[in-house]
C-alpha cells in the first residue's frame, strides 16, 4: 500500500432518506463523514418517488463538505452503497424522464400478477433468486410502458439509484451484478440479464444498463461533474453495489458460510456463499454479492427496529420523559424496563407484523398481535415481548440458512445492535454466539470504501475489510433461558398459523 498512503476515497451510502458521504484514508481510517437529507413523495394508495436531482444535489453537497482541508489530487476514486430495487428511465443523455420509482413503490401489482403468470412463481425463484414482487424494478418498468407509453418511448435506459450518478458522473449506463439481482430481471447463475424474464416482462434487452463487477472502474469524472464535486477530472468512479450485498461486506462476510445479523428498521440474517443457495420453503432470496463470484443468500423481515419504536412511542412515555430530563438515551431507560421482566415475558408472545412481512412469512396482509395476555402482564413484559419477538422471527430466518450447513456464530452490526439488553436476548433466543463489530452503524459506507480501494488498486483484495471493522463485544446464549424460549418458540409460530385466516378477512374488510 506504500504507493498510496497519504490519499483518500470517498464512500456514499445513497439511502432512501439521505446521503451519507465518507472520506476514508488508504489506512482504514475515517476522516469524516457528512449526511445531506432528503424527501421521500408518498402518495396515492402504495406510491413512493424520489426526485434524482435531489440525489444529485445531495452528493454534490456532501463530497463538497468531506473534501474540505483535503488536496482533491489526493482522492483515488469514489465508490457507493445504494438503496436497491429502483427504477429511473433516462434519455440518451442522461436525463431523468420522470421521478424514480424507489423500492417502497407497489404500484406494480398487475405486472408482477402477470409476469409470475408467464414465468412460473418457482421457475422465477430458480432463475432469479428472488419471489415476483411490485418492489423491483424489472414490474416497475413493466407499468411505465403500460401506464405512461410516451415516457416508456423516449427511455433510452432504466437505471438503478447509484447506477444514475455514476451515469451523472461518467457518461456511462451501467449497474453491477448485485444490484442486477435485486430487479427481478437477472439470472443469477449465469450473471447475466435473464431474456427469459425480459421476454415474458415484454422488455428490451437494450432498455437495461451493460453489467459490471462492483470493483470494475467505470470511468474518470467529466468536467462538468468534476466541477460540480470539487474533485479533478482524473478521479476514479469504481461501481460499487447494493446496500443488501454491501452490508455483507461490511460486516466482513467474504467467505463461503461466514454470516451475520443486521440489525435496524427492519433486519436480516445473511451471509457469503460460493454457490446460489435457495431454500426448500422459499423463506431466502439470494443477491449477487459485491465480492466476485460469490452471492448472499438473505432473509429479511419487515419491522425489527420500528417495531421497538412503535412500543416506544406507544408504551413509553415515562421513559422518554426521563431521558429528556436527564439528557440520557430512551432507549437505555427501556432497557432497564425490559430487565424487569423474565425470559419469556411471563408467558407473552408478540409477532412484529406491523407492516406485513417478508421473510419468513412473505405475506403483505399479517398485522401485529399480542397473544396470551393475562392479568399477571406489567408494561416491562410488552416491551420485552417486542424484542422477543423480533429476536423468534429472526430465529425462523436462521433455521432456513441452516439448511445450507451448521451456523455456529454470527457476526452482529446495525444501528439497532447497539444496546446489550437486544443483542443479549438475540444470542438467547438464536442459540448462538453474537459477535459485535465496532462500527455497527458504518457497514456500508465501509463497503463502499474497500469497493472503491480495490477497484483503483490500493487494496490487493477484499480481505482487507479486517483493518476497517474489529469485534467489539460477543454475547453468547444463555443456556439457562433455553427451555423458556423453546416454549415461546411453538407458541409463536402456533400464533401465526392460527392467526392466518384472521389475516386474510382483515384485508378483504
């Protein structure tokens, strides 16, 4: 690394609320990080757009910011971790034809009907890796052309949200193979765009960005671009990758079988694999990864993290109070509430359905429920049940990955990770060993940084993430709770099941 010390690269992490740009020294060390927010346009019954000049705007303003004091000749290259499943349509030169259709748009439920009807719901997730859905971006682009046919006309290419900057950057109409995977268009095994799906989507092939590797530079900037980040036209623009597969990464998952919980709003058990792993039960979807030749087989569930702000701003008043007195954390007053009440919370069971649920269920009507409420039942034990059941959720997703081989330990990381109280009662109720990194809130930008350094030649591999994340604490099980939990276990899973038919009449109604 001699040739490259004393020069930086530049991380964006292109999340659905903001950017967060990080400057990164060739050492492994961040320098400085600066977030610039913006709008999320949620309108008519499932609807959610984003403006990409506020995209555009938000990384100008950001590199700006982190480059400050810095030689702008001493940036090799910039890379990202970008919220996944978007749909932008851009004319030959670049432009933005209409707002970008991000993940939490499902408008599209016509075309996913129609697209599982022509492919097969198992031939989709075999070719795939992933179930029809309104989320991704191949039924998105299916409803521009049958909704808005003079936009579908002009489209020269349909993008992904990093994939439009590197496109404001350089010129170029790419994505890179984990992203791919998230547009329900790809075949993972081949990594190539699946003209199967195209075909039946009624797509052409020439409507989609050329696929690239995450560490393959795309280019160098334009002047115009150049000018607009304060850097030199000379600077590297590496492809980077997804935020799902980035996670991985950042979490230092980059071998075959090393896996890791990623704690936040929602939450997912995934790791690295050599090979497509796709479960019996179709509980996992399988991305391509952002390490080469590798791939994350995921389960992801819907509200982790919001479901404790929910019982938060529901239950917890008391405790915000204190905290606001006190100037301390609300949440480190819920976790001495929790400690109040025993392992298995007296018996009470809550499922985190509160915005319907992916993995493990994949199903859009569930809603949220407390089950066995008894006299007996004090505010600590609904707390506690909330995590708890976050944490027999999780456990489901496990017992799917373990279909591939034993897991023996997990690597911990997410803003959410950050309390002992959550990550002792998720090592309980998993029945494994929780290692917690360090920078459990950075996995992605640092991601997106090792991206960049391997892709301009300052990292010889990716093996190098060890000098960017360190354990910090591990939380082994209690093998004490384990009859407890096995019990609220069944009763968990017996709840739903019970609970399905109800479902389904609340949604009708």
């Amino acid at each position: 690394m001699g040739t490259y010390a004393g020069k930086y690269l530049i991380a964006h992490d292109l999340g659905t609320s903001s950017n967060k740009a990080s400057l990164f020294s060739t050492e492994g060390q961040l320098i400085k990080s600066h977030t610039v927010p913006y709008d999320v346009h949620f309108f008519g019954k499932n609807h959610a757009e984003q403006d990409p000049e506020d995209w555009w705007a938000a990384i100008c303003t950001a590199t700006r910011e982190i480059i400050t004091g810095v030689d702008p000749g001493d940036v090799l290259g910039i890379s990202f971790s970008s919220q996944m499943q978007a749909c932008i349509v851009v004319d030959e030169n670049g432009r933005a034809l209409r707002p970008a259709m991000i993940w939490a748009d499902l408008r599209a439920q016509e075309e996913a009907r129609r697209l599982e009807e022509k492919v097969g719901a198992d031939r989709m997730y075999a070719l795939n890796g992933h179930r029809v859905s309104a989320s991704y971006s191949i039924e998105k682009l299916m409803w521009i052309r049958g909704h808005e046919p003079e936009i579908y006309e002009k489209t020269y290419k349909m993008l992904l949200a990093k994939d439009y900057i590197i496109c404001r950057l350089t010129g170029e109409a790419v994505t890179d193979y984990s992203e791919a995977s998230g547009t329900d268009a790809f075949d993972l095994k081949r990594s190539e765009w699946s003209q199967e799906i195209l075909d039946a989507a009624g797509i052409g092939r020439e409507k989609l960005p050329e696929l690239h590797a995450s560490s393959d530079v795309i280019g160098t900037l334009t002047k115009t671009a150049a000018d607009a980040l304060g850097l030199r036209r000379e600077t590297q623009v590496v492809c980077g990758g997804g935020d799902g597969p980035c996670s991985a990464l950042g979490a230092g998952s980059i071998k075959d079988g090393q896996m890791f919980l990623s704690f936040g709003t929602s939450a997912w058990i995934a790791g690295t694999s050599d090979e497509v792993f796709l479960d019996k039960d179709k509980t996992l979807i399988c991305f391509g990864h952002v390490v080469p030749g590798k791939y994350m087989p995921c389960g992801t569930m819907q509200a982790a993290g919001s479901s404790y702000s929910y019982i938060k701003n529901t239950l917890c008043q008391e405790e915000e109070r204190i905290a606001r007195e006190t100037g301390g954390s609300v949440y480190s007053a819920m976790d001495r509430l929790v400690l109040q009440s025993p392992a298995g919370a007296k018996g009470l069971v809550f499922l985190p359905y509160l915005l319907g649920e992916r993995s493990p269920r994949w199903d859009p009507d569930t809603s949220g429920s407390f089950l066995g409420i008894r006299m007996a039942h004090e505010r600590a034990d609904y707390v506690r049940a909330v995590l708890e059941g976050v944490a027999m959720n999780l456990d489901l997703i496990l017992q799917a990955q373990r279909e591939k081989g034993p897991i023996t330990e997990l690597t911990l990381t997410g803003g959410g990770a950050r309390g002992d109280v959550l990550s002792q009662i998720l090592a309980d109720v998993l029945g494994t060993p929780l290692h917690r990194l360090d920078n459990v809130e950075s996995a992605t930008s640092i991601a997106a940084a090792v991206i960049a350094g391997v892709g301009v030649g300052a990292f010889k591999d990716f093996s190098v993430v060890d000098q960017f994340v360190k354990k910090e604490k591990t939380f082994r099980p209690d093998l004490s709770n384990k009859k407890v939990y096995d019990r609220q276990k069944r009763l968990f899973d017996t709840g739903y099941q019970c609970l399905r038919d109800y479902y389904q009449s609340d949604a009708q109604i």
